[in-house]
DNA sequence: ATCGTATATCGCCGATATACGATGGATACC
DNA sequence: GGTATCCATCGTATATCGGCGATATACGAT
C-alpha cells in the first residue's frame, strides 16, 4: 500500500498540508481582526492597522507578514506606505475549499463520494 | 466609541476568538486527517486513528483531545475502546461562519453587497 | 544634513505546540 | 489469577508562536 497508490496519497497529503497552512494563518484573532479591516478599507498601510489593533507596531507588521506568506493578503512595496489588500481570489478559493471539506465531513447524509 | 458600542465590540471579539480557536484545532494537517477519517467511518476509537497515521499513539491521543476541546468532535467514553465522532452540528456552524467571514473579505464575486 | 514618519527586521523571552516513550488504569480474554 | 489490549496522562525534548523594544532602512520635508 506504500508502493502503489502514492501519487493521490501525496496529492492529498500536498492539499491538507496547503489548507492547514492556510488555516493557521487564519488561526489568531488579531489575523481575523486584520483581514476583515483591510476588507472593509480596501487596502490600506502597516500604521492603519496598528491604530486600529491595541499591538505594538512590530507585532502588527509580524501578523501582516503572516498572512501574506499564507498568500490571502497581497503585498505591494508602495513608496513610503506599505499597501496590504485581500486577494480575493485566493480567500474565495480557501472559502470552497474549506466548506467543502467540511461539509463533507458533518453532512453527507448516507452514501457520499468523497475526494 | 469606547463607551457606547462595546457590546458588540465584545460579541464581535468573542465571535472572533471562537472561530480563531476551532481554526486552529483545524490548521494542522494531522488533525484535518483525523477530521476526514471520523467522517468517513462514522466514528471509532484510538486505535483505529493510529493504525491509519503514522504518529505515535500518544500524539494521536493528544490530537484527538484538541478536536474534542474545539467542540468539533464528540466523545464517549465507551467501555474499553473510546468512541470518537464528527460533530455535525458543530462543524456545520463552524462552516457557515468560516464561509460568512470569508465571503465578507474577498469581495463577493459577482458584486452583491454583504451583510 | 537633519528630523520625523512608516516600515521591516532582529533579538529576546515566556508560552504554547508537537512529538515521543513510559507508566498505570481499565477492560477483555484465557 | 495472569495476560493482552486499549487508552489517557505524565514527563521530556524540541520547535514554533506571540509579543515587545530596539534598531535599520527608506523617504519626504525642512
């Protein structure tokens, strides 16, 4: 069972691993706090956040950093200002696949499929 | 703003401290296996976990307690083996609001308003 | 050139997470 | 009784996280 089906295996291993990534980075509440403030603002600076969360500067700069390596927050080196926005695309990709891992595991009321 | 809208301030922080806890219960791949394999079998104990993950029985132990904890696995303590299972319930409510935060940040597709 | 602002990064720490083996309690089976 | 199995918990080692202050960098303004 090692031998043959390693493809899928590690497909789907590849797939939970992208997903808990994902999920830890959402996995803080000053990271829910954030990404639901830039949603709001659009884009917006390091210093908006700050003013907005009772953290320390660098704290703040730490989660952004977070979210953007986890690849949900796009991060654009503007001059002075630092611009951080929501990548939709990638929130609305983690959104289905989320739900749809979870609904797989609560619903399903009899015979399923199952990735 | 400090003294009129702090009751949902509050709700809005508990809300958010809640979701980030059941996320992080989810944000390790081990876990999220774990989640998968209860669905699939219905429920089972301990055992049947570790003979299925490569992690010692005492780590899977322990990942089970963290599900338990997050309130997105039920157990029972049957006699000699443990029964573990999905709390549909649980994960259900969990996937509404992973999905109302998330479609809240990334724009709405096709231009729809929020809530 | 100097000052002020915005930001990222570094160093440090306490706390938490992850993994394991070992131990002991409970239950089943002989 | 004795033995085997299942399981939770403890102790331990290591790694990572979360927070802060301090510092370095970059840039606009004076």
């Amino acid at each position: 069972m090692d031998t043959v089906s390693n493809h899928e295996n590690m497909q789907q291993c590849r797939d939970r691993d992208a997903m808990a990534a994902k999920l830890a980075a959402l996995s803080h509440p000053a990271r829910l706090k954030i990404l639901q403030h830039l949603a709001e603002v659009e884009a917006c600076c390091c210093k908006d956040v700050v003013d907005r969360l009772h953290l320390a500067q660098s704290t703040v700069s730490q989660h952004l950093k977070v979210l953007v390596e986890s690849g949900l927050v796009r991060f654009t080196p503007d001059n002075r200002r630092s611009r951080y926005e929501v990548d939709g695309d990638e929130v609305r990709a983690l959104a289905e696949s989320v739900n749809g891992l979870l609904t797989s595991c609560c619903g399903l009321p009899a015979g399923e499929d199952a990735d």
